[in-house]
C-alpha cells in the first residue's frame, strides 16, 4: 500500500512581524485647547486663517461655507447641534442614556468608563451628513466620540433619531470599541482630518494630550498649506513690486495642473484621453492625507511632499479590502481609486469634484458622460437595462456602495467592471447580485457572459491572484510577478503584488525585489523594502542598505526596521551609523502615536529582532496596559515567552486574556497551541476547538482543529469538521488536502478521490494533486 502523507499536528504562531496603526471604525474630531502658530518648523509660512483668503478668492470662499469641510468640526452650540438635546432618554439594547441641557452646555448622562453611568459635557459637535457625532472631554486632554450619534437624514428617509454607533451590538465597557478606549479617541483616530494644522502632542511619560489647532475645521489652509508667503506675494504685485520676488506666488503648493493637458475624445473608444500623459500626484497626495486608511508617523507634514513622507497607506491587506480590491472594511478612497484605471489614465479628484464644495459637477450618470460618450456607453447596447432604472445607472454598476455607520453609504472608488462569475471564490460582492438579490452569483454570471463574452478574454484578474497569493498557493507566484512587472496595472496593484511575495521563498522574488526597490514610485519602493522581511541577512544587507538614504521617510524607516535584526558585525562602519541613525528616526515615528498599542507592538517587534528580549517584553505589556482587549498583544508576548523557553508564562498570559475576553478566537487557538507543545492535549483541544467555533469562517482554525480530532483518533468527527468549515471555505486546500485524506484513512475510497479531484479541478497546475489521486487508486485498500 501506498501511503497518504498526512499532516503534522504542530503548528507555531509567529510574532506580528509589522503592525501598522490604522484608523478604525467611527471617525471623530476633537478640539485643540490652544492653536498652533506655524504648523511646520520646516517652512518660513505660517497658518494666517481662512478670512485673509476671502478678499481675493470670494467665489471659492463661498463654495466652501457650508461643505463638509467646513462644517467637519465645530463648537457646541445652538447654531451647530442638530440632535435632540430637550431632555430625551433613548433605550439600547436595555441600557438608557439621557441628552439635555444643563447651564446652556449640552449633556449626556450615559455609561462611561469601567460602566459606570455618569454625565458628560459635550464641547464639540462632529460632521454632519449624513450623521453628526458629538465629543467628550476627559481630563487628560483626551477627547471621545459619544457612540450614540444624530441621523441627520430626514424623517421620511428614516432619520432624525439618535442610533448607537455599532447599531444593535452591545459593546461592553471592556471591550476594543467601547467609547472611552483609544479606538474611539479624537486625539489619536480623527482629529487631523477634521481640523486645520492639527498637532497632537501626546506625553508618553504623562499620558496626556495638548492637542492643538489652527482652524477647528477643515479649511483652506488645510489644503493649500500655510497662506502667509502668499498673502505678502499678492501685497507685493498689488504695490507694483516683483512678482517673482516669492517663488510660485508665495504657495505652499501649487495643486492646478502645470502641463496644460486637456481631455479629448477618442471617438473610437467614446473615452476621453489625457493629451499630456499625468506625471504630478500632488493633488491626490494631498487629498488622501485624510481619504486613505493609513497611520501618521510624522506631524511635519509639507504640502507638495510625497505622501509617504509622513503617513503609512494601507495596501490592498486581507482584512480591509476583499481579495479582487472592493472595500471591505472602513477604507476611505485612496487604495481603491489607485487601483482604478481611471487613476492609471490621469483622472484625479478634482476631475469629478469640485474642489471647495467637494461637490461632483453634476449627478447620475452625467457626471461619466464628461468622459465616456452618452451615445455609446449610456445605450442599451452597453448596459443591457431598462434606461429609466437602476440598472442603467453607471454608478450603481462601477461605483456600488457599502455602508458604515449604520446610516452612511459611501461608493467604491475602484471604479470597476463587476464580476459576479468571482463572488462565490472570493467571498466577494458583486452589483449585480446587489440588485438581484433572489438570484444566485452564478445566474448573474451567465447574463453577463452573454452580454460581454469571456470575463477572463484580457487575462486573470488580480482579484484571482491575490486570492491565492493570500494564501501562498504555488501557482499564484507567476502571476504575481507578471503584475509586478505589468504597466498597465495599477500601482496599488501592482504594490499590493509585491507585499504578497513575502510569502514565497523564491529567486525570482529577489530578483523582482530587486527591481522594485529602484521604481520611480515610492509606493512600489515601499512594498518592495517591506516584503524583505524573509530574506536571508546577506540578500537584506545588498538591498535595504542603499534604502536608508531614500528621500521618502517611510521607506528609509522601513528598511531600518527590516536591517534591525542583521547582527552588527556584517556591517561597515558608515552602515551602522547610518542603520542606527534611521532607527531613531523610526523610534520617533512610532512615539508620535505612543498613546496607541500598536506602537509599542512595533516597538516590541523592533526589540526582539535586535535581541532585546526585556525591551520587547516591556513593550508588549504597555500594549496591553493601554489596551487590555488587543489581541495580538497577548499573542506576541506569549510568543516570546515561547521564544525564551518561558511557555509557562505564556500559557498565563493567555489565560488572563481569555478571563478578561472569552471570545478572543485569536487567543483561544494560541493557548491550544500553547498545550499542544507542553503535551496536554486534551486541554489544547477545548481551546483550538472553541476558536473554530468563535470564527467558524477561519479556515486555518478549523484546520488544526480537525487535524488535531484526527491525530487523537476521533476520524470520523474530523471529516465532519471540515466538512462543515468546507461550506464556508469551498476553496480551502487545507481542508479539502485533509478531507481526501481522512476519508481514505477511514475506508471511503470514492469520497477520498472526490476531494482530491476537486483540488485539481480548482488547482491543475499542483502536480501534488495528481499524484494525491494516482495514490488512493492504486492503493489495494
């Protein structure tokens, strides 16, 4: 008989390699207690206020008032508070809370911090469409967002009512998202985006805020940079003086078009082109200062310099966006309109909005036909509806929306071609299934085959191969070279390609790292230098070396990380100093958000790769201590315990994180494997198998979990196991490899060979499969 391999019940979690800290869930805004003068010791201009801007720029002032830049933050008071304040008590999920006034202040009486019920001041009023939030002061300077905000909508379209911000989930007092936890502080989450020339300036030793501003809300200067220079430019030209006395009339930045390109009609593609070829992504750097998902890592922020000099973007990650690029999670737009081919051909924010209101130029489909042809794209022929319905909509078809905060819909700037014939492998939404919601993926699928012809005729999607490079599936290698290597892919594609080659130990990974680190585009340079985590210390050595003198903050950072754990002595001197000197400035990075754990976890990785076990252990449980509910930290510091032959500790670590959240999947599956390695199985099973059973969609615990039932003889209910994990993950090699597997070892030839060929069918290139099959044949079992 032929035997089966079968997998190893020994699994290890590797520690967090490089948590970045992302903003999450409710976005709020706070208010600076003083203002800051110049907000950036690195240019003479300073912030003058939006009324020295008003003489000269009337109509553009006027744009503005009443934007949602304008109105993004403002004081509480009778003019800006739309909620109702007349003494009203709201019941959530049997927890009251009460809005009134008290001495003209508005109040809240609610539960606060350890779930205690207390009365709150509200000093400031957050957003206003379609929702308005409201801040909290606490008296370490600290501001939080009120989870119970105003529906601002009107009544018929269900709002004028206050809602919890998490709808009808109970968020406990010692939960991540509670109101009072730095998931939902001003300071830290909101305040940048919400208020002009925002310094934070948090003290770690006192763990207080003195958070400042310029203009409470989003205002010209914001955008434009700091206004003095100009100001004195327009007095100079107005008394006849040069008007080359101040370089590009005293701007901080010059965010019109400086090429002269126009767009043109292609009357063969009914697309209009760019006749200069865009080269400046000023505009859409500064505008995705604050529509991205990204981390600030320094407050010097400089109009007109490179985005990544002062924040850390988000790429397409496993978690915030589905694997063909949708938005998943709260993402805002920069990595979704990077991915888009209108990004790729020159369109940029101002091509759809106008700048002051943020207003698009005109609704529905009109504002596309700007640029596609009414006569072609806005036909039947090209849209297959009925013209006066939904279906004809571009924006619903490219554009669909998801909803956040209960009451906000916000679209998809991808921009793309929906693919139904993708939803049921990716786990991903489609819009025509968002319309037809009673039929299948695949009915949706089939039309669109038959109106278009082959999803597939211009090659694989990305979406496809991100799936499976997620998953470091060996077929997905070639394709993510070939859009690494792709002009024609977007560079959010092709940087979100890179990243996923750290998961591959391959030459042509280096070789195509290699040739990263040297593009033109700081985005791909920083994918490049990140995925080097793998690399043996010689090949890190040859390629992040030359990365610490990249003019782009993020990258000289990053390749100093990755450099931390190269020993000392394959270094020169000058390569030492230069290391060590771009590791302060990455200490600095991180200590900007020293009020939020995901600092100190980085810190903690940064130690431990330098071996300083007591520096990552202390980091590690400062994480903890600001956050007692974050995971990984748990998790890291359990790891490192494992690391120092301290599992013991590491078992008590993650016990007193399960007695604090039992429902921490990931906690409950690292103290399984925790007892695995100390030999008490039986134990280790209750855990592994209470994480399956808190993520019943995680593939990989329901793995372990059903390998674990199999290796203690219990084959049958491991096949059942997986099974039933199989129904949420159809794909899963793991579990279909185990389910061939099994089944053969329990005498069910026909089921074993199903498996198996169904992993040749999803994977014909795995020459493992094949011979997966040929085995349980030819066995005379």
């Amino acid at each position: 008989m032929q035997r089966i391999p079968k997998p190893l019940f020994f699994l290890i979690i590797p520690p967090v390699l490089f948590t970045l800290a992302v903003i999450v869930s409710t976005c709020g805004d706070r208010n600076g207690v003083g203002t800051s003068s110049s907000g950036d010791e690195k240019t003479s201009a300073e912030y003058i206020g939006r009324e020295s801007c008003k003489e000269c720029h009337e109509r553009e002032y006027e744009l503005f008032q009443g934007s949602d830049h304008d109105l993004a933050m403002d004081e509480a008071n009778e003019k800006t508070v739309l909620g109702n304040f007349d003494d009203l008590t709201i019941d959530h999920l049997g927890y009251k809370t009460r809005f009134f006034k008290q001495d003209g202040k508005y109040m809240v009486h609610t539960e606060g911090e350890g779930g205690e019920f207390k009365e709150f001041n509200i000093p400031y009023v957050f957003g206003v469409r379609p929702l308005q939030q409201y801040l909290v002061e606490f008296p370490n300077g600290a501001f939080q967002m009120l989870p119970f905000c105003w529906d601002t909508r009107p009544v018929e379209e269900g709002g004028q009512r206050w809602f919890h911000i998490y709808d009808e989930e109970r968020i406990p007092s010692d939960d991540i998202l509670y109101w009072t936890h730095i998931a939902q502080n001003w300071n830290y989450m909101c305040s940048e985006c919400h208020s002009t020339n925002v310094r934070k300036q948090y003290n770690a030793q006192t763990k207080t805020y003195n958070t400042t501003w310029n203009e409470i809300d989003v205002s010209c200067e914001a955008c434009h940079g700091p206004g003095s220079d100009h100001v004195e430019w327009a007095r100079v030209v107005e008394q006849g003086g040069n008007p080359e006395a101040y370089a590009d009339m005293g701007l901080a930045v010059r965010l019109k078009d400086q090429d002269n390109a126009s767009w043109v009609f292609n009357m063969e593609t009914g697309t209009a082109e760019r006749s200069v070829p865009r080269t400046d992504r000023t505009l859409v750097d500064m505008c995705a200062r604050c529509h991205a998902r990204r981390a600030i890592m320094s407050e010097d922020f400089i109009h007109g310099k490179s985005f990544l000099d002062t924040h850390i973007p988000s790429l397409l990650d496993e978690g915030l966006y589905y694997a063909d690029g949708q938005i998943l999670e709260e993402v805002y737009v920069y990595a979704s309109f990077l991915q888009s081919k209108m990004y790729h051909k020159g369109v940029v924010c101002k091509d759809c909005h106008e700048s002051h209101s943020g207003k698009v130029f005109v609704h529905s489909n009109a504002l596309c036909y700007r640029c596609h042809l009414a006569e072609k794209y806005g036909s039947r022929d090209h849209h297959f509806h009925d013209p006066e319905q939904e279906g004809s909509s571009c924006l619903e078809c490219h554009m669909p929306e998801r909803t956040y905060m209960v009451v906000d819909p916000r679209r998809d700037h991808s921009i793309r071609i929906p693919r139904p014939d993708l939803s049921d492998k990716l786990k991903s939404p489609n819009a025509c299934n968002k319309c037809h919601s009673d039929k299948t993926n695949q009915w949706s699928a089939d039309w669109c085959r038959t109106w278009y012809g082959d999803p597939n005729k211009n090659g694989t999607h990305y979406g496809e191969v991100f799936w499976a490079g997620r998953q470091a599936y060996p077929e997905a290698l070639p394709e993510l070279l070939r859009l690494v290597r792709d002009p024609e892919s977007a560079p959010m594609v092709r940087a979100t390609a890179i990243s996923l080659l750290q998961n591959y130990r391959d030459a042509s990974v280096i070789t195509i790292l290699r040739e990263g680190l040297s593009d033109a585009d700081p985005l791909i340079r920083f994918a490049a230098v990140s995925a080097l985590f793998a690399a043996d210390d010689n090949v890190l050595l040859e390629l992040a070396l030359p990365s610490l003198s990249d003019s782009i903050r993020l990258i000289r950072i990053t390749a100093a990380f990755q450099l931390a754990r190269v020993p000392e002595q394959y270094f020169g001197k000058v390569g030492i100093q230069q290391r060590d000197k771009v590791l302060k400035e990455y200490v600095a990075t991180q200590m900007i958000n020293a009020d939020h754990p995901s600092a100190h976890m980085n810190l903690g990785i940064l130690s431990l790769n330098r071996v300083d076990y007591a520096g990552a252990e202390a980091s590690y449980k400062e994480a903890i201590e600001i956050e007692p509910a974050m995971t990984t930290a748990y998790v890291n510091l359990a790891d490192l315990y494992r690391v120092l032959q301290r599992d013991q500790e590491g078992e008590k670590i993650l016990r007193d994180a399960i007695e604090r959240g039992p429902d921490m999947a990931a906690v409950n599956y690292a103290l399984g494997l925790n007892l695995v390695r100390r030999g008490a199985h039986d134990e280790a099973m209750k855990y592994l198998e209470q994480a399956s059973g808190m993520e019943p969609e995680n593939a990989r615990y329901a793995y372990v979990f059903g390998v674990g039932l199999n290796s203690t003889g219990e084959k049958q209910e491991a096949v059942d196991h997986l099974e039933t994990a199989l129904k949420e993950n159809r794909f899963d090699r793991d579990l279909l490899y185990s389910l061939s597997t099994f089944n053969f070892e329990l005498g069910k030839r026909a089921e074993a060979i199903e498996y198996a060929e169904k992993l040749l069918e999803y994977y014909p290139d795995d020459q493992n499969y094949q011979q997966l099959i040929q085995a349980i044949r030819n066995s005379p079992n």
